[in-house]
C-alpha cells in the first residue's frame, strides 16, 4: 500500500512530507522557474539547441519540419534511414511520438510491428504541425531524431517503448529518482497516468526500491513478467551528474529531467520539464518535503560543484548502503 492510498487525510500526507500540487506550484515552481525560461524547456527543439551549446548528450537531430511542403518532402529529409523517431517539438505525455524501428520496401515498420506506408507517415507529420498533440492546440514542428538502442540490461522490463530515468532536480541536486517503463496499457509510452509502471530508484545505488503502476505496487512487469525489484541503472553516477548539471544549463531551480540510456551512446538526456509531476513519491514511497527542504537549508549550495551536489545527494538521499 502506497503512502498516498494509506494516509488520505491531507494534514497526515503533510507530516509525512507528501508534497501536494498547490505546495509544488506556490513554493517550488512559481519560486524558482522563471516564466521566461519555460520555452527552453516545453519546444523540445530549443531544448535540443541548448543542450547541445552546453556540451549535453542528446539523441542526434535528423531534421526539423516546419511547414506542409516538407511534410510531404519527408523522405528526402529521412533519407535511406531504417530507424528512427519522429514527435512534436511542444507535445507532452508521449503523445504524438511515432518510432520506426525498420523499412521494407515501401513500408515503414513501427516499434509494434504494424506496417505503414509514406502517405500514413505524411499525414502524421501533417497531425503535428497542426497541433494535434502540441500544448494547447497550437501549431508546432516536427523532429526526426535518430532511434534510440535501449540498454541490454533492460531487457524484459519495458514493453515496445524506451525506458527512461526521470530525476527530480532541485538547485542543481538530483533529490528523487524513477524509471517509467511502458506497458500494453500505455501503448509504448513512459506515461504513468497511461498505464506505465514507475520504478523508484535509490539515489545511492541506482537500485531499484519498490514498483507502481496506477498508484498500486507491483512486483513484476505487467506484460513480461520481469522481476521489477532486480532493476539497477548501469553508469548510474554519469545519469546524475547529467542530471544535476541540466540546472545550470537550463536556469530552472526545479525541473524533471527525462535521460535514456543508449547503449552505444551512453546516458542522454530526452527532455526537461518545468512542472514535473508528483507520482515519484508513490513509486518511491516516500516525500519529497523533507530533501528539498534540507537542500533549501544549504546556505552554501550555490557555490558547490556538480560533483559536490552529486555526493551530497547520494549521501542524504541514499536508501542502501552499498
């Protein structure tokens, strides 16, 4: 039973140091993400421009279409590419994402195997730019990324989609950590709300320490049956030092930061969010109060490296000792 299942009362969740959303909003976001720092982070493609100036692993960009006649130019753009990833610069929750993880012929094929044709790619281009899966509806761009190779060792515990590390970053210190792993009931996307499973990570280790999905504990992967608990993120310390370093890069003081983990190219970051949501209390069973209330309390912690903010949060926000 979760923490949030278990003590409904709002004064109890409080004591526990469960952060609510109007707590998240009024002390945290509105505090310390300026507004004018927010298209850095919700145009996936000013992310991608500046994570690259900063030096920041990124998924290689393809191309960028923009307007309908090179929606319908998309092959020349695509080239003889076999794999690859095409979703809307300003879309959210996964939507919109198509991945290509193969050509025959005249055919793409997607990550669930179904085969679709140039028009049917055309037409998803065309459904971006529109805004159908943008932010509010407006119109947006369209990024072909190459296709990211999940790590072997994460073989069986995500269902078709990439498994991603979320890390909450608060002053530059990775405070709370989880892995979304996609299931049938969320169509191949990370999204917990869609059905995903979130794995809470301890922060020490990169040890996996309980398992949700629906806000229910789980102990094994709903569609392969994976043992959940077994989990480990390998080149765990490169994931929060890139992690911790998106704060100076992006001016955000509290932001989700979403990192894959290419087995060719290591860990790279995905996307940025500036109002993550909350449910990686629940996959990890505990509040995130009382870590951002010890950072808040550093009177120092804007003069600590990278380095520094790691082994600080590795040391106070540790579930295992080894």
């Amino acid at each position: 039973m979760s923490l949030l299942s278990k003590y409904s009362n709002p004064f109890t969740l409080m004591r526990l140091g469960i952060m609510g959303m109007n707590q998240r909003n009024v002390n945290y976001i509105g505090r310390y993400n300026k507004r004018r720092l927010y298209p850095l982070v919700d145009n996936k493609l000013l992310t991608k421009k500046m994570a690259i100036e900063h030096k920041v692993n990124v998924p290689h960009l393809v191309g960028a279409v923009r307007n309908q006649v090179d929606a319908q130019n998309i092959v020349s753009i695509i080239g003889d590419r076999k794999e690859f990833c095409i979703k809307p610069a300003q879309g959210s929750g996964g939507k919109g994402i198509l991945v290509i993880t193969g050509r025959e012929d005249k055919y793409f094929i997607k990550a669930s195997g179904q085969m679709i044709n140039i028009h049917d790619l055309r037409r998803h281009v065309s459904n971006i730019l529109a805004g159908l899966f943008s932010l509010g509806g407006k119109p947006d761009i369209a990024l072909i990324e190459d296709l990211i190779h999940f790590d072997p060792c994460f073989e069986g515990y995500s269902y078709e989609g990439v498994p991603d590390t979320r890390v909450i970053v608060f002053q530059g210190f990775p405070v709370m950590c989880m892995m979304r792993l996609s299931t049938a009931a969320s169509d191949g996307k990370a999204n917990l709300h869609q059905g995903a499973v979130g794995v809470g990570i301890d922060i020490r280790t990169g040890r996996a320490v309980r398992a949700v999905q629906h806000n229910e504990p789980i102990e094994f992967h709903p569609d392969t049956n994976k043992d959940l608990y077994k989990l480990q993120v390998p080149q765990w310390d490169d994931v929060l030092h890139l992690a911790s370093s998106c704060y100076e890069m992006s001016g955000l003081g509290y932001i989700g930061t979403d990192i894959v983990l290419d087995k060719f190219k290591g860990p790279m970051l995905l996307e940025l969010n500036a109002r993550p949501g909350m449910a990686i209390q629940t996959a990890n069973n505990a509040g995130l109060i009382p870590r951002l209330r010890l950072v808040e309390a550093l009177t120092r912690r804007s003069n600590m490296s990278v380095e520094a903010k790691v082994a600080f949060a590795k040391k106070h926000f540790g579930v295992y000792n080894s």
